[in-house]
C-alpha cells in the first residue's frame, strides 16, 4: 500500500505555473524534510555530544541547539493553516469542525506532554507548550499573512520584555506561589501549572507565540508564485543577521553589557553570548543587560528575531531544493520520512532514552547513541511510511478528532 495524502495535511490545490512543491501524495515534500531536520536537531540536544568537543561536530551540535525547537515551533504555525484550511480558510460547518479538530489534537499534546514529562527523563518536554500555543494562536487562522507578519513581530518585540519583568516577579515570589497553590493543572500534574507554561518553563509561551505565528503567516502565502519562496528565505537570512548582529553589536557598544551578561550567566561566560547556549540558560536573577544577548534559549527580543530567521531561511532552502532537484528529494527521503511521523519518533525518542537510560553513559558515547538514535528513527520512518499513510500516534491523533465531524 502506498503512502497516500493524509487528511490532516491536506494536498495543495493545483496552480498553472510554479514549482512541485507537492509529492505525488499531496505532501509538501519541503516541510516534511525540514520537519525532520528540526527533530534530528532536537536528537542532537537529547542524546547528542555536548558542543565543547570542538571541531565540526561541536559546531554542529551547537547549531541545532535550540533553533531545532524554534524551527518545529514555525511549523507547527504552518499546521495549523493547513488544518483550518489553506490557501482560504474554511468557513461555515467545515471551519467549525477544523477548530474542533484543532483543539482535540493540542489538548491531547498537552496531556501527551505531561506523561512524557513524568517518566522523569532529563529532556524538556516541549510538547505540552506546543499545545498551549495551538490554543492560543487557533483564534487567529482567518487573518492574513500581512497581518499575521504583524502580529508576529509585535509579540516578539513585545512579550520577551513582559516575560522578563514577570520572571523577575516570580523569582521575588509575589504572586506566583500563591497562583500555583490554586491552579488546578498546577496540582494534578505536579508541576508549575500555567505559571511554568507561560513563564518560568523552558519554553515559555509569551516568547514562543511568535513563532507559529510566523509559520502560520507563510503558510497563508501562495508558495506556487514565482519568487515567493526565495523572499520568504531572503526575509529568514535579514531576521538572523539583525538577531545575531544586533546582539553583537549591543554587547560590545552598550557600556556594562558584557559585565552583566558574564554576571547573569550560569557559566560565567559572555563572550559567545551573540550567538551560543553556552552563556547557559535563563537567570534566575533579572539583569537588565540579559536582554541583549540572543543564544537560542535566551528568551530576548533578538534571540526570537534570529531564531525565526533560521527557521524561515531552513524552511525556504527545503522547499526551493525538493522542488527543484529529484535527486535531493531522493536523498533526503529518510529525513522527510521522519518529518512526515514527527509526532511518533519523537515520543519514540523519549521513551528509548528512558528504557535505556543513555544519560548514564559516558560522554564518549553520545556520539555513537545520537547516530543510533538517528539511524533507527529514519529506518523506522522509511519502513513504516511504505505501507501506511501516518505514524502509530499520528493515526490515533487522527482517531481522537472524528468526534469533530459531528460539530453541526
């Protein structure tokens, strides 16, 4: 049985002129292998070797840090136009099932997300935030890409400086412990509750938003017209050279930056803080000067611009290249496999580093594991998407949002 169009990612309608993006399943191929870029990026943080062993492996493992995540997150955007309906949103009885779809699939990430996170694994589990974000950007799937641009870059020029203020709030324990007391997810899930999702988690909603509202902004554009794809990569390369640039250029010219970086960081460091996770994550203290620095998990204003332009320029390469170069597209076809069961490998993956407790193992084997892990999850994909058209949990995912046809 042949891998067929999935109705969760709807085939693209049919236009006189420009390039195949679409398989002839009806996928877009492009997204698929950057999908499996952003998972095989997140494998590297999970099991891979840390970027202090140097060389080219060490700047790869430093590449995918964080913008692996960042990159998922601006598809995950793209989803959710495809879901509610794409090149013209879905109206009427139809846009209401979509929504009702919409919603089973991110609660069932969020409850996904919190049972991952009890098998107590050293990975940050993302996907419970990821659902909070499908939650909260859904409202917003009729609006325009123009719009959506602008919604986009207002919230990341925005949200890192309240997420800043509120951390600072939190660390004081003002409001926060009692908010946690009285949550109600806070309790059944053991953990911060909505306080840990929007500000003190790992990945904080107020700073991710910005993310798959981009992705759903593209998403919105008619990728088939000559050129359009080649701006929306030209946009990607001009938002990371003003994140990472702009980062530089305010550490060094701002008088105290690199002082107080170095004194906010968990590794002492600062002069890699332009660009690298290796300042360490986010204070627990604010430091005005923080706010300057754009490493992957910083949370500032630069880091979001930089990271979306990582992830539009990797996004734009994956589409101009499939569509252009049958070869590419045999080539990465592992990879797209992967992509297109993003859900499963990644679950798969979190379950294997519990059952095998890789954490356990010397650091000279973290090499070794990251390329196992890599090769089991693209061989898995490739066998399994030869006979059927979605992952083991993307079918039951798929299972869980018929109830949404019955949406009068």
């Amino acid at each position: 049985m042949r891998r067929d169009a999935s109705p969760d990612i709807a085939p693209e309608t049919p236009a006189p002129a420009g390039p195949p993006f679409t398989s002839s399943t009806g996928r877009l191929v492009g997204l698929d292998l950057a999908r499996g870029l952003a998972i095989l990026g997140m494998y590297t943080a999970h099991v891979g070797p840390d970027p202090s062993v140097g060389g080219a492996v060490g700047w790869a493992m430093e590449a995918a840090r964080g913008r692996s995540a960042t990159l998922f997150a601006v598809l995950a955007g793209f989803t959710l136009v495809i879901l509610t309906g794409r090149p013209q949103p879905r109206t009427g009885r139809p846009g209401r099932q979509a929504v009702g779809k919409a919603l089973i699939r991110s609660f069932f990430l969020i409850a996904l997300g919190y049972v991952l996170t009890a098998l107590d694994t050293h990975v940050f589990v993302i996907l419970s935030y990821y659902g909070v974000l499908f939650v909260l950007a859904l409202p917003l799937y009729r609006l325009r890409a123009a719009t959506l641009g602008s919604v986009a870059v207002t919230s990341a020029l925005v949200m890192p400086q309240v997420l800043y203020v509120l951390r600072a709030e939190v660390d004081n324990g003002s409001w926060s412990d009692t908010f946690i007391a009285h949550d109600p997810l806070a309790r059944a899930t053991g953990s911060g509750g909505l306080v840990e999702l929007f500000v003190t988690g790992a990945y904080p909603v107020l700073t991710w938003l910005p993310f798959i509202i981009t992705g759903m902004a593209v998403a919105k554009l008619d990728l088939r017209r000559p050129g359009v794809v080649g701006r929306v990569g030209l946009l990607g390369c001009v938002l990371a050279v003003s994140g990472y640039g702009g980062s530089w250029l305010a550490l060094h010219l701002v008088p105290g930056a690199l002082e107080g970086v170095r004194e906010a960081s968990a590794t002492g460091t600062a002069a890699s803080a332009w660009w690298s996770d290796a300042v360490g994550a986010y204070p627990v203290s604010g430091i005005p000067a923080w706010l300057l620095v754009a490493s992957p998990h910083s949370q500032t204003t630069p880091s979001v611009l930089a990271n979306t332009g990582v992830a539009l320029a990797v996004v734009a390469t994956c589409l101009i290249g499939t569509s252009r170069s049958a070869r590419l597209r045999w080539v990465t076809t592992p990879v797209s496999a992967v992509g297109s069961m993003a859900l499963t490998v990644y679950v798969g993956h979190i379950a294997a580093i519990k059952a095998l407790g890789t954490r356990d193992l010397p650091d000279s084997a973290a090499l070794p594991v990251f390329l196992c892990f890599a090769a089991a999850a693209m061989l898995f994909a490739l066998v399994w998407t030869r006979f059927f058209r979605r992952g083991p949990l993307e079918y039951l995912m798929h299972a869980l949002t018929v109830p949404a046809r019955l949406i009068p």
